[in-house]
C-alpha cells in the first residue's frame, strides 16, 4: 500500500460545535466587513483599473483580502486566549509556532495591500515572502519527516527547513498567480481551507481546524461577491496572505497533526494536492516563459485560466470546471489521509488519478496554438519585448517632467510598430506621432485608447495584428503595462501643482480654454467666443494680492487674456519687486508695492485704484486661473442687473479639476469642529452637507451665506461704503467678513456656478502650524466682532430694522 493513514481520533462534540462556530464567524464578519471595504477601496482609489491581462470592465476594489484577514485574526486571538488560560480539552500547541504563523500571515498580507496600493517589484515582493516565511522558521515551523512514494520514509533533518520555504513560496506564488479570474484562488483556496479543517478536526488538531473552518467560511461569504462577475476581489494582500496560511497548515510539521500531514508518515505528495491546480499553473508559466525568452517572473495572459477562458468564452464555466477538479483534488487528499485501507479506497485514487492525468493533457493540449518551431522563431522578439519594459519602467522612472512622460510614449511608434499614437486632454489633441509606412500593410488593425484615471488624459493606439497570435498577446500586454507605469507617474506628479503648471503653459492653454468652455459651457458656441468677450456693459477690473507668486500671477495672466474687455489688472505686491518680474499682456497691468498688512488690506488697496463707482472688480488670488472666460461676461450682467447683489462666487476646482467646497452657510460650533475632521473629508454627515450646499441643484444662481474670498466678483458701488475689508483680519475670515457686512447691510450674496475658476489652493492652515494659529487667531476675532457666530436671519432682521 502506497499510503499509511494514521489512526484517527474520535470527533467529539465540543470540537464539531467550534468548527461550525469559527465557520459562522468566519462567514458572518466577511459579508459584513466587504460592503464597508468597498466603499474604503473607492474612496482611496485601492482598484483594478480594465486594461492589460485584465478583463473587467470598470474599475474593481482590491480590499477582499481584508475581509479574510480580520476574521482570521479574530479567531486566531479566541484560540491564543483559550490555549494559554489552558480552557482547551485538547493537547498543547507551542506558543511560538502560533504566533509566528500569526506573524507571517500578517506580514505577507501587509505586504500583498501595499503592492496592491502602490505596486511592488516582483523582487522586492520575492524579498518580503522570505521574511514571512523565515518568521515561520524562527517559530519552529519545518518539515521533518515525511513518506515518500517508492521511497519510503525519509528524515530531512536540516533540509527540512529549506524544502519547508521551497513549498510554501510555490503555494503562495501559486494562489497569486492563479488569481486572475473571478473566483478562481478563492474557489481553490474554499476546497483546501475545509480539507484543512476536516483533518485538522478529526484528528483532534483543533487548531488547524479553528483557523481553516474560519477561512473556508470567509471564503464562502467573499465568493458571494467574487463569483463572475466579481465586485470585489482578493488583491494580493488576500492571495499571498491565503496560500501562506493554508500553505503553512499543510506541510509545516509544527503543529499536532498539521494539515494534510499525519505525523511522520505522511506522504510527501499529500500537502500539495489541493493546490495542484494552482501549482501546475506555476510549472507551466516558468517552462513557457522559459522556451519564450521571456522574464520568468514578469506576469503574463497565458495562464491556465486565460486558455480556459479563450475555449469557453464564459467565466462561470471556467470557475465551475476548476472548482470541480478542486474538489476531486480534496477528496483524494481526505481519502489518503483519513480513509481506511480498502478496495473502495484505493478504485477512488486510482480512477481519481486517471481524470487528473487527463485533465493535465487536455490543459497542456491549450497550449498547442503555435509549433514549437514557430515559438523558437519569435524567441528574439519576445526576449525583445522584454528588454523593452525593462528600458521603458527604468526611463519612466527617472523622467522629471509632463513632457519628458509623455514624449515617452513615441515609442510606441518608434519601437513597438504602432502605426499611431495620439494623446487627448478633453476634446483636444496634445501630442500625435505615426509612421510613414506601416508595417504589416495587408493585415488587419486593431485600434484601442486608455484613459488616465485622475489626471485626465487619454491615449490611443492602432496596431498590425501580427501573425504569431502568442506574440501580439504579448506585445500588447507589454504596451498595456508600459501605459500603466506612465499613468502611475503622471498621478505622482498630478498630486501636486506639475499638472496644473504644465497644462497652463503658453502653447497648451489655448486647447485647455477651448476644451474647459466645452465642459462646463456647453450652451456657448466656440465659434463666436471671441465675439462674445469683446464687449462689456460695465468697466470691469481684476485685483490680485502677490506675495512671492510669480509662477501663479503668470498662469493668472494668461487666462485673462481671452477677456478684451479688461480695463486694468492691478496688482499689490507684498513682497520684492522681483517677485512680481515685469508682466506683459495685451491689457494695462498696474503693479502697486506696499508694506504686508495682510490680504484684506491689500485688496483694499487695489479697490481704491478704481474710481469707477459702476465698475464690477474680480477680486481674486494669485493662484486662480479662469477657466470659461464666455461665462464670466453673464456673471458680469447678473451683478448689473440684480442691484441687491453684492458680490459673486464662482465655482472653485482644484488643480485636477475637482469641484472645491466655495459657498457654504454662516458656521455654528458643530460646523466649525466638523469641518476641520479630516473624516468627514468623503463622506460629510448631513448637517456638514447642509453647510456645504451639497445636496443644492447648482444648475442656476441662488443665495449662500458667504463664499470663498479665493474669487468674488464685486461690485464696486459698494465700497467703500458699506462693503470693504476688515484690516484687523490679517489673514483668514476676512471673506466670512465680508459677506456678515453684506447681509447686515441689506444685500445679499450669491453663488454664481456657470463661472468656473480653477484655484491651487495651498490649505497651509491643515499643514502649518503658524498658518493654523493665524486661521485660530482670525476666527476669535470674528466671533469677538459679532458677539459669537451670527445666522443669516438675524442679520437681515437687523437690515430691515
């Protein structure tokens, strides 16, 4: 007999009520846990984005792997809890073989969501699964003996902890590589986790069974949102973090009975059974990769789910043909382990053997599309393609500008075959390059684009769809990632003001204007812009506040060029005169240098230039660009038609063209405290929304109780007199200020949406803490002023008064 089970133990009933018990925690905490994930994923941007090996179509949270670890963890600490106060009926498991599983676990899933948020190098990821698993080996987790088929026993000695590493980097590896389908690893991962747990249970190891009958359960809640189509998957933090554990609990010879292993006489076959789906992946993708001239470790679209995918075109069959040789998998590990020695048992293996054998031909018969001769033949191109990604993520990495990124892209014309590659910000084309002759003139194309996600931009592509159907698989894929790692960088630089300085620039704002007046002026024609701007009813000003802004007075300067209207643009300078330079423009700019005695003041001070009393002024800092110059002549005529009106709030985005909260309701102490909880950023609760207009219908004008003095369109007749800004604010609440008077006076305020500008809000006051006293400082003051934080209704019962 070619297997020797060991004597099994009696499954008593406390053992049967723990198992189901960590299973229903296990399952309950997963379907819980996941919809609270999802809203995490999307709110931090932790996604699989379509495109590449990838075949979902919409981006796709990764946090699933979460869901799994935190019941796990629960169940691990309740067993911990129990073992050491010594309330178990069963036989002692060493603390330290505990916590270094424990250890690992959590190490390798910390490791898994990390590259899922930000993408790791297959080294570095390689280089954090050996600590994990060297965690384990401090623990005491080896293997020591084991039955080896027409061997017989063997004691590995000092081997065993190598041959230990060896096994659980395959397991591991293999769940992640395995894991590029709906439901797929966790179906895999669903048939160990309760093999685990059955042996674990009937040979009294209780706990490799608490830990497994909690793993299969929260498998079963997850597959509940992970089978095709999925709307949450593992990420690596949850495939790496699976095939340790389960991995660890099949082979390691620390525990009791661990896993799949029956003592020291256990065969050394069994522990790999149920994973064997995934381990044969893993031979396969190193022997192709190798033939090919490829990168062993570098992912490809050729695994054994991809091929299934490209027979059966469905992803449920795939799932359902692999969870049933999962499970034909686990039953032959339950029968060798636990079965009696019988005729039954051994007809099962053997038959059993035979389908598996099958199966394996028909899985290597998916790989027969091309000859071997025709594979060797494109070996130089594919160890190209690879040489090429190397190249392009090491230029990609070092590029130190917008430009130089997306220069970069001409090789997909230049060295990919591509016979064009254009790049769009909106409607608008920034760069375009092709080629004179295109290669492979008779075949047929296949055109694509990819969007940037976060920073605006898309591309697209045409290729010759090449002969070698291996080959063109692998070329896109190539591209695809060379795309990602581009789109990475750009949103690196994009989290700071590059972007928006690059955009701004003067050969690009004239494609950026044109594409803005598009989105958010639809009822504008672009033809008869200029027209439209020639012309105003009243004289209109612009006054900005300088202090050390040059590069933003600059892009502030170029978007008021569409405005032929514009009598003067004034400037006061708080700081050098360098600072300020010499500024040209097409209208008179009037540069005013004064001692700092803070914003307020200064707009005060360009507002006195103006002796116009009809004039309208933007009062605006340094760092606004405006981004639909048509919409600001409409502002213009709503201020002169509607005399109530003191001033206008246009709507304020961000350099990634966000929408900024700019209007809002007078404060009260719990909108005060609220708005500076960086956890009410996202998801504001409703008294926040109320105070922030964001549940308000912004297709047309109404009345807000005061806006951001970032940029206010003001009306001129009112100052000095009633209206001009409180110098004692040196620095914030002199907006807030400002409308208070407004209102006290008998005039309203109103937020004007069609005007769009876009604002490099610094928010020094979160980051800085002389900024933060000085916002402190200014906000007791007003409250001094109006004897607390005044309402809306009791200013205007006191105008009318």
């Amino acid at each position: 007999m070619f297997f020797e089970p060991e004597v099994i133990k009696l499954v008593s009933y406390e053992s049967v009520i723990l198992a189901i018990t960590a299973g229903c925690l296990g399952l309950i905490a997963t379907l819980v846990l996941i919809p609270v994930l999802k809203k995490s994923a999307f709110k931090h941007q932790i996604l699989s984005y379509p495109g590449g090996r990838r075949n979902h179509e919409k981006p796709t949270p990764l946090l699933g792997g979460v869901a799994i670890y935190i019941p796990f963890t629960v169940a691990f600490f309740v067993f911990y809890f129990l073992e050491v106060s010594g309330r178990l009926p069963f036989g002692k498991v060493a603390s330290s073989q505990m916590l270094s599983l424990f250890l690992g676990a959590t190490t390798i899933h910390i490791l898994g969501t990390y590259d899922d948020i930000i993408g790791l190098h297959w080294t570095r990821k390689l280089a954090g699964q050996f600590c994990a698993v060297g965690i384990l080996l401090l623990g005491g987790h080896t293997i020591t003996t084991a039955t080896i088929p027409f061997v017989g026993l063997v004691n590995f000695g000092w081997l065993g902890g190598p041959v230990f590493l060896v096994s659980i980097l395959a397991i591991v590896n293999g769940i992640n590589l395995i894991d590029g389908l709906d439901g797929l690893a966790g179906g895999i991962c669903f048939f160990a986790a309760i093999t685990s747990g059955i042996i674990g249970l009937f040979k009294g190891d209780l706990f490799v069974a608490s830990i497994a009958f909690t793993i299969s359960g929260s498998l079963l809640g997850f597959l509940c949102h992970n089978f095709p189509p999925a709307s949450i998957y593992l990420g690596d933090g949850g495939s790496l973090m699976l095939g340790f554990v389960l991995g660890t609990l099949a082979t390691s010879s620390a525990a009791i009975s661990p896993g799949q292993r029956s003592g020291t006489m256990g065969m050394i076959l069994i522990p790999f059974l149920p994973f064997g789906i995934a381990l044969l992946d893993v031979l396969l993708a190193i022997i192709r990769r190798w033939v090919t001239g490829r990168r062993i470790f570098l992912a490809d679209s050729d695994h054994l789910h991809h091929r299934l995918m490209e027979k059966f075109g469905e992803p449920r069959k795939v799932a359902a043909i692999i969870y049933f040789f999962s499970a034909l998998l686990a039953a032959m590990t339950l029968v060798l382990v636990l079965g009696p020695r019988s005729m039954w048992s051994v007809s099962f293996i053997l038959g059993s053997g035979m389908i598996l054998l099958f199966v394996v031909v028909s899985m290597l018969r998916l790989y027969r599309i091309e000859t071997l001769s025709k594979t060797i033949e494109n070996r130089p191109h594919f160890q190209f393609l690879s040489s090429y990604h190397s190249f392009m993520s090491r230029r990609i990495h070092r590029a130190r500008s917008f430009e130089e990124l997306i220069s970069l892209l001409e090789s997909g014309v230049r060295d990919l075959g591509c016979d064009f590659v254009e790049v769009y910000y909106g409607q608008n084309t920034v760069r375009k390059w092709m080629v004179q002759q295109k290669l492979h003139e008779g075949a047929p194309r296949t055109e694509a684009e990819r969007t940037f996600h976060g920073v605006r931009f898309h591309v697209r592509w045409a290729f010759p769809i090449h002969e070698s159907e291996t080959y063109h698989k692998y070329l896109l894929l190539t591209w695809y990632r060379v795309l990602n790692e581009l789109e990475e960088r750009l949103q690196s630089f994009s989290d700071g003001s590059q972007l928006y300085e690059w955009l701004t620039e003067q050969r690009y704002v004239r494609s950026i204007l044109s594409s803005q007046q598009a989105e958010f002026s639809n009822h504008v024609q672009n033809s008869a812009i200029q027209d439209y701007l020639v012309h105003s009813p009243v004289p209109f000003y612009v006054v900005t506040v300088n202090h050390n802004n040059f590069e933003e007075l600059r892009r502030l300067i170029v978007s008021l060029e569409p405005f032929k209207y514009l009598k003067k643009l004034i400037i006061v300078n708080h700081s050098s005169p360098e600072s300020v330079g010499n500024p040209v423009a097409s209208f008179p700019i009037q540069i005013i240098h004064q001692e700092n005695k803070g914003y307020g003041a200064g707009l005060n001070r360009g507002l006195e230039e103006i002796s116009e009393p009809n004039a309208i002024t933007l009062l605006c800092n340094p760092d606004v660009t405006i981004i639909n110059p048509e919409a600001m002549l409409e502002a213009i005529e709503y201020l002169t038609q509607n005399p109530e009106v003191s001033c206008l709030i246009p709507t304020l985005v961000d350099p990634r063209f966000r929408p900024t909260y700019s209007c809002r309701k007078f404060y009260t102490l719990k909108t005060l405290i609220a708005s500076r909880m960086p956890w009410f950023k996202n998801r504001p609760p409703e008294f926040l929304k109320q105070h922030l207009y964001i549940d308000r219908n912004r297709s047309d004008p109404f009345e807000i109780d005061w806006g951001c003095g970032a940029a206010m369109l003001f009306r001129n007749s009112l100052f000095p007199h009633p209206l001009s800004f409180d110098e004692r604010f040196f620095l914030y609440f002199e907006d807030v200020d400002l409308c208070t008077k407004a209102w006290q006076a008998g005039f309203s305020v109103v937020f004007f949406p069609k005007l769009v500008c876009l604002h490099d809000e610094q928010k020094r006051s979160h980051s800085q803490m002389s900024f933060f006293i000085t916002h402190l400082v200014s906000m007791f003051k007003y409250m001094n002023k109006y004897s607390g934080l005044p309402r809306r209704e009791h200013l205007t019962d006191r105008s009318r008064n």
